[in-house]
C-alpha cells in the first residue's frame, strides 16, 4: 500500500490525480505542510470503520441457514457471585 501526500493546491488542481491515488493507498491532504485530511476509496473506508454492517444484512447473508446457534436454557446460565 502506498501512502501519496499531496497538498491541498494540489488537489484542487488534480482531485481525478488523487481519487487515482486513493486506489493504492491513502492520500494526505496538506495544508500550509500539516497533514489535514485522507482520502480513501470507500471500500477502504468501510474496512476500517467497519463496515457500517446491520444485523440485518448479517442475518440475510448466504448461509446463514446453515449456522447452529445453541442457546443456553436461563438455568444453565451463570450464576452471580454470593458476596455474603
């Protein structure tokens, strides 16, 4: 993964330059020599973040069916500590 860092007259001469860069790696965005944004591709981003996923999109996913998923009955669940 390359990291590209670019300053921000830079970008706003060449934004098509740096979404090309962002395809191999972050993109620092300078202003006046500090870094001060990044620029991603969104597949990055979520990878990060994440992913944003809902349970729902996790429960449709192909398969799911096919996960087995034991419940313990409520009298075999732990038991809090006596402190007495």
């Amino acid at each position: 993964m390359a990291i590209t860092t670019i300053s921000s007259r830079e970008f706003n001469q060449d934004t098509s330059g740096a979404k090309n860069a962002a395809r191999n790696g972050p993109v620092i965005i300078t202003d006046r020599g500090r870094p001060a944004h990044v620029l991603l591709t969104i597949e990055e981003y979520r990878r990060i973040a994440g992913g944003g996923r809902k349970i729902a999109d996790l429960l449709a996913m192909p398969g799911i069916d096919e996960v087995e998923l034991e419940i313990p009955r409520w009298d075999e669940l732990p038991r809090p500590a006596d402190l007495s």
